[in-house]
C-alpha cells in the first residue's frame, strides 16, 4: 500500500512544502517593515485548506478562506451596483463588516476614503500611483497592495508603507520543493 501511495504523498508534500518555502521568501523580502504576506482564494480545488496552513508555516498570513469570512468589493461587484460608494452602502445596509474595498484608481482610493471602508486594497497600481495614495488614505484604514509581486517588487512596495501585500502565486505558482522518499533495507 505504501508504493500505491508514495507519488500522491510525495506530490502533496513537495507542493505544500513549496508553497510554505516561497511564502518564506515573501516574508523574508518584507523583514524590517510592519507589511503581512497575505495568500489569497486563488488555490487548486480540495487543496485550499492545505495551502492556506502551507502558507502559515511559511510566516505568511491567510487573506480569507472563503467569502463569508469578510468582504472585499471587486471591480464587478462596484460595476453592478453603479458605484464603489453605492457597492460599500448596500453592504453596510446588509450589516456586514468589515469591508475591503479593490480599488485601480486615486479616484477610487478617494471614493473609498469617503465611504468609510475598513481596507483598501491598491489592485495592480503603479509605485508611484501607490505612493500617493498611501499618502491621501487616512492610518484607520488598513492598506493592502496586490497584482504582479515578485520578490523584487514586494520588497519596493512593503517599504511604501502598506500594510499587507496579497500574493496569488504562493499557493497557485509555489514550485515544487526537492524532496526524496527512499527505502533503506533492513538489517536481517
């Protein structure tokens, strides 16, 4: 049963293992700032348990495990009510808190600051446009940043003053970790 099982195993304990070594490095790039190495629900199917407590061990921090652990107003959820302010009020209608808001914009950081959101995440944004936002969002409001972070970039923007920095590819990119599973014979 061993052998029957031995490349699944190894395929789960190289994977989680993977994914734990690379958050490790995220949260390694970020020492010396306040900034969180957050995961996100970006996970393989039936693995995101695993990957989320993977993500743990590598010092990182989990975002959500699901949709009902908090609210984040996305890019379609703002189209669809009209506006970033009339998503966050039919949220708070809703009585549901806290609420995270995507932003793309200085516009929509704006917007966000008036609606009186817990967190802003700045979604795929340039330095400089985070940078200026950082200086316009008021310390109540947490600041997450998220969208193409690699190591070089993550430590740039932790060292702006965000708060958190989202990764998708810690748990959907992580590479395999080198592991070997080998018998040795007993003694007789």
């Amino acid at each position: 049963p061993l052998l029957k099982a031995e490349r699944v195993a190894m395929n789960f304990l190289c994977h989680l293992s993977g994914v734990a070594t690379l958050t490790r490095c995220f949260v390694k790039a970020v020492e010396g700032t306040n900034c969180r190495i957050l995961d996100t629900r970006k996970t393989l199917p039936g693995l995101r348990a695993a990957e989320k407590e993977a993500v743990l061990h590598g010092g990182g921090f989990n975002h959500r495990r699901n949709l009902s652990e908090a609210v984040l107003i996305k890019e379609n959820h703002i189209l669809l009510a009209g506006s970033l302010s009339k998503a966050v009020q039919r949220i708070k209608e809703q009585g549901l808190s806290p609420i995270r808001v995507e932003v793309k914009t200085l516009e929509e950081v704006k917007e966000a600051i008036h609606s009186d959101v817990h967190a802003i995440l700045l979604d795929n944004m340039s330095l400089e446009e985070m940078e200026k936002a950082i200086k316009i969002i008021p310390s109540t409001i947490t600041i997450e940043a998220s969208g193409n972070m690699n190591l070089e970039r993550v430590k740039k923007v932790a060292r702006l003053g965000v708060h958190e920095i989202s990764i998708g590819a810690l748990t959907h990119s992580a590479p395999f970790a080198d592991i070997s599973f080998l018998f040795e014979k007993l003694m007789e």
